[in-house]
C-alpha cells in the first residue's frame, strides 16, 4: 500500500470546510464522484449491516422541488456540482427480525444458516436490551449514526483529492421528506432523510477555522 503522509492527511482535513457556494461553473468528473461514493460504500457500520441509500439529486427540477422546507440548502442547491441525500432505513429493514437482515446475512456477508440464526439472536439482544432501540424513531436514530460515517468519509475523501463539500442538516424534516415521497419516488415508511450532502468547488475563501484546543477535548487516563 502506498501511504500518504500524516501533512497530507491534516492538509485534507484542513481544506475541507461548509462550502457555502459553490462555483456553478465547474462540475465534478463522474469518476472522482464515483470515488466519494465508493468512500461511502466502504464506511463500517454497526454488525456491518449497511442501513443506508444515497441519492445523487441533479434533475434541476428536483433540485427546485427540494428547497421547500430546506433553509440551509437553497444556495447549494443552486450552485452544488453535484448533490447527494443520505437515506437512513427505518426498522422496515434495519429491525432484527426483517427480511433485509436474513436477506443481508446469507446474500451479501454469506453466513451459514446456523450462523445467521446466531449473529441475529445476538442483533436482537443488542437492539432490545443493550442499547434499547425499541421505538421507531430511536431505531432510526441508531441507524442514522451509521450514515454519517459514511457522510464523514465522503467530505473527507473529496477534500483529499481537492474537492468542496457542505454537509446539510438545515431543513424541515417531514417537509423534506413529503417531497421525496412525492416527487423523488422514495418510499418515506421505508427511509427516513438524515442529511444532505453537496459537493462541488468553492467560489469564495472560507473563513478561519474555529476549534477548541486537543486538551479541551481528550481526556487521557494513564
Ligand atoms: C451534521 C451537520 C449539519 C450541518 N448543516 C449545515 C447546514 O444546513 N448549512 C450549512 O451551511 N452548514 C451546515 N453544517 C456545517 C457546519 O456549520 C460546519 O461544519 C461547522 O460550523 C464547522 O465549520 P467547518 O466545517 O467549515 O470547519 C453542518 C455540519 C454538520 C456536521
């Protein structure tokens, strides 16, 4: 493996910013976009059971539709090269008991009946008892966790090769999602709207970064 450095690394995390607009006129080659989602596919998830779908939005008509109830999207929306909204999966799928865990557990991690029959024994333990996901909206909570991993590695994984990123937590959710229902073909009972995610190339400077110091935030016990 050819590692980069500990400076290039920081450098990446440090060029990454909330891109507030984005330069209309530059559009993110297919192949570096396929490269952040491929960041995205690659991000760990609790028992590895992946409880997310991700939506490239460029239909400008779509886009428009969007900004209903989307406050903090609207000139990203506008100016982004390319944006993406993070799906979580409700307890449809993402309960122990479902048809897309079995599917999960034989399919796509291929485990051996009486493996599966364990790992969801274990899977119903930890969701009943040990983190006490017994509601819908707790369920969707623990599982949105896991999305934005993956939303984390993507605005990294651009920046590393030079590209802009906004996350976007700044709209209404039961608004934005009727539109998705309605206009965007998702099946809202199924998938809940954790965030969206523009990326493209900056048109301004950011501002200086604002972060507390690395001791007000670690505590170490030796
Ligand atoms: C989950 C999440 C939601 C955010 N929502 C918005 C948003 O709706 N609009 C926006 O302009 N910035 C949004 N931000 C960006 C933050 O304001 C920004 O990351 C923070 O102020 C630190 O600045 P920096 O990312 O430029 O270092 C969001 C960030 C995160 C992580």
């Amino acid at each position: 493996m050819n590692m980069i450095t500990k400076n290039e690394i920081l450098n990446a995390f440090k060029f990454r910013h909330a891109c507030k607009v984005f330069d209309k006129t530059k559009v993110i080659a297919k192949n570096d976009m396929e490269f952040i989602l491929e960041t995205a596919r690659l991000s760990p998830s609790s028992f590895g059971f992946e409880p997310w779908y991700f939506v490239v939005v460029q239909n400008k008509e779509l886009r428009e539709k969007l900004k209903k109830g989307a406050w903090g999207a609207t000139i990203k929306l506008d100016t982004a090269s390319h944006f993406v909204l993070g799906l979580t999966m409700r307890d449809f799928f993402i309960k122990y008991d479902s048809p897309y865990i079995q599917y999960f557990m034989s399919q796509i991690q291929h485990l051996p009946e009486e493996a599966a029959l364990n790992r969801r024994k274990i899977f119903k333990t930890f969701q009943k008892k040990d983190f006490d996901l017994n509601t819908e909206r707790t369920l969707f909570d623990w599982a949105s966790k896991q999305c934005y991993i993956a939303m984390a590695n993507m605005m990294t994984a651009a920046a590393m090769i030079g590209i802009d990123s906004c996350p976007i937590e700044g709209f209404n959710k039961k608004t934005s999602e009727e539109v998705l229902q309605k206009y965007l073909d998702i099946d809202i009972k199924k998938y809940g709207l954790s965030y969206m995610l523009a990326f493209g190339y900056r048109l301004n400077p950011p501002k200086d970064k604002t972060r507390r110091q690395l001791n007000e935030i670690v505590g170490w016990k030796e």
